[in-house]
C-alpha cells in the first residue's frame, strides 16, 4: 500500500463464515458481496463561518445599542443657532445598526477565517475503511397489469 495521500487499495471483503451444507443449497444470487477501499484522507478542524457571522451581527446589534443610548441628547440641549439638528433615539439606533452590523459581521469574518488559515497548518492524515456490501436480489415477477374492467367507468 502506498502512504502518499489519496492512496487506495481495493480488497475483498471476507467477514461472512464459510457455507454450510444448507445455505450452499440456496442460489448464489442472495450472498451479499462486499468490497473495501483504503484511503487516506486529510482531517483538520475548521471554524463554522456561519456562527462567526451570526456572533458578529449580534455584536453589531449591542453596539448599536450601546452607543445609542451612551451618547443620547434630548432636544432641549440641541443649540439650533449653531446648525445642530435632533434626530430621535430610533433613527440613530438605525443610523448605527448601519454601520456597526457590517463592521461587526466583517471583524468576525476576519476572526473565522485567520483561525481557519492556522486549522490548516495543524493538518492529520488518517486512513479509512469503506466498505461497499451489495446483495442482488433475485428477479421478481412482473407486477400484474390492470385489466380493461379496472378502468372503466362504473355510473
């Protein structure tokens, strides 16, 4: 067998006993037969990207929040001579989920995908086992067809 990767060795299967006298009697046509295949195949851990970019939209969405209400200012401090206008708590908290769930999603993209680059060097390669069984069924008569008294229309 060879060690290089996706290497495969093709092998009969023999994990049935032998025959008895009664079941050498059945025709052959019900034994099961199996085959095995070895390969090797490349095992690493990976992050789920779809959990980082959830977790990143709920981020976003605390931020927002957070900032929201951090920096809030009612109407009464807002000094119109100056040019400065007063949006309401709701329109900023829309304004920042604009801007924070983006960031948010791209940091956590960011995260999930320098942890995956750093999975691949952890790289293993293991060796599996599969094992194909196929049981022929004997032929089986033919469904009966409908007859013509089947389809017609009884009123």
């Amino acid at each position: 067998m060879s060690t290089s990767p996706g290497a495969e060795s093709e092998r009969p299967v023999s994990d049935t006993p032998a025959p008895d006298r009664a079941t050498r009697d059945q025709p052959a046509a019900t034994e099961p037969s199996a085959t095995s295949s070895s390969h090797e195949v490349a095992v690493r851990r990976a992050p789920k990207y779809q959990t980082f970019i959830l977790i990143g939209v709920v981020v976003g969405l605390i931020a927002a929040m957070v900032l929201t209400f951090a920096f809030q200012r009612g109407p009464d401090e807002i000094d119109a001579a100056r040019g400065e206008v007063y949006f309401s708590p709701g329109t900023v908290f829309g304004f920042l989920l604009l801007i924070c769930i983006p960031v948010g999603i791209a940091i956590f993209g960011i995260l999930a995908w320098i942890l995956d680059v750093s999975a691949r060097k952890k790289t293993h390669t293991v060796r599996v086992d599969k094992v194909n069984v196929r049981v022929s069924e004997p032929d089986a008569e033919a469904p009966p067809t409908a007859t013509s008294a089947d389809n017609e229309d009884n009123l």
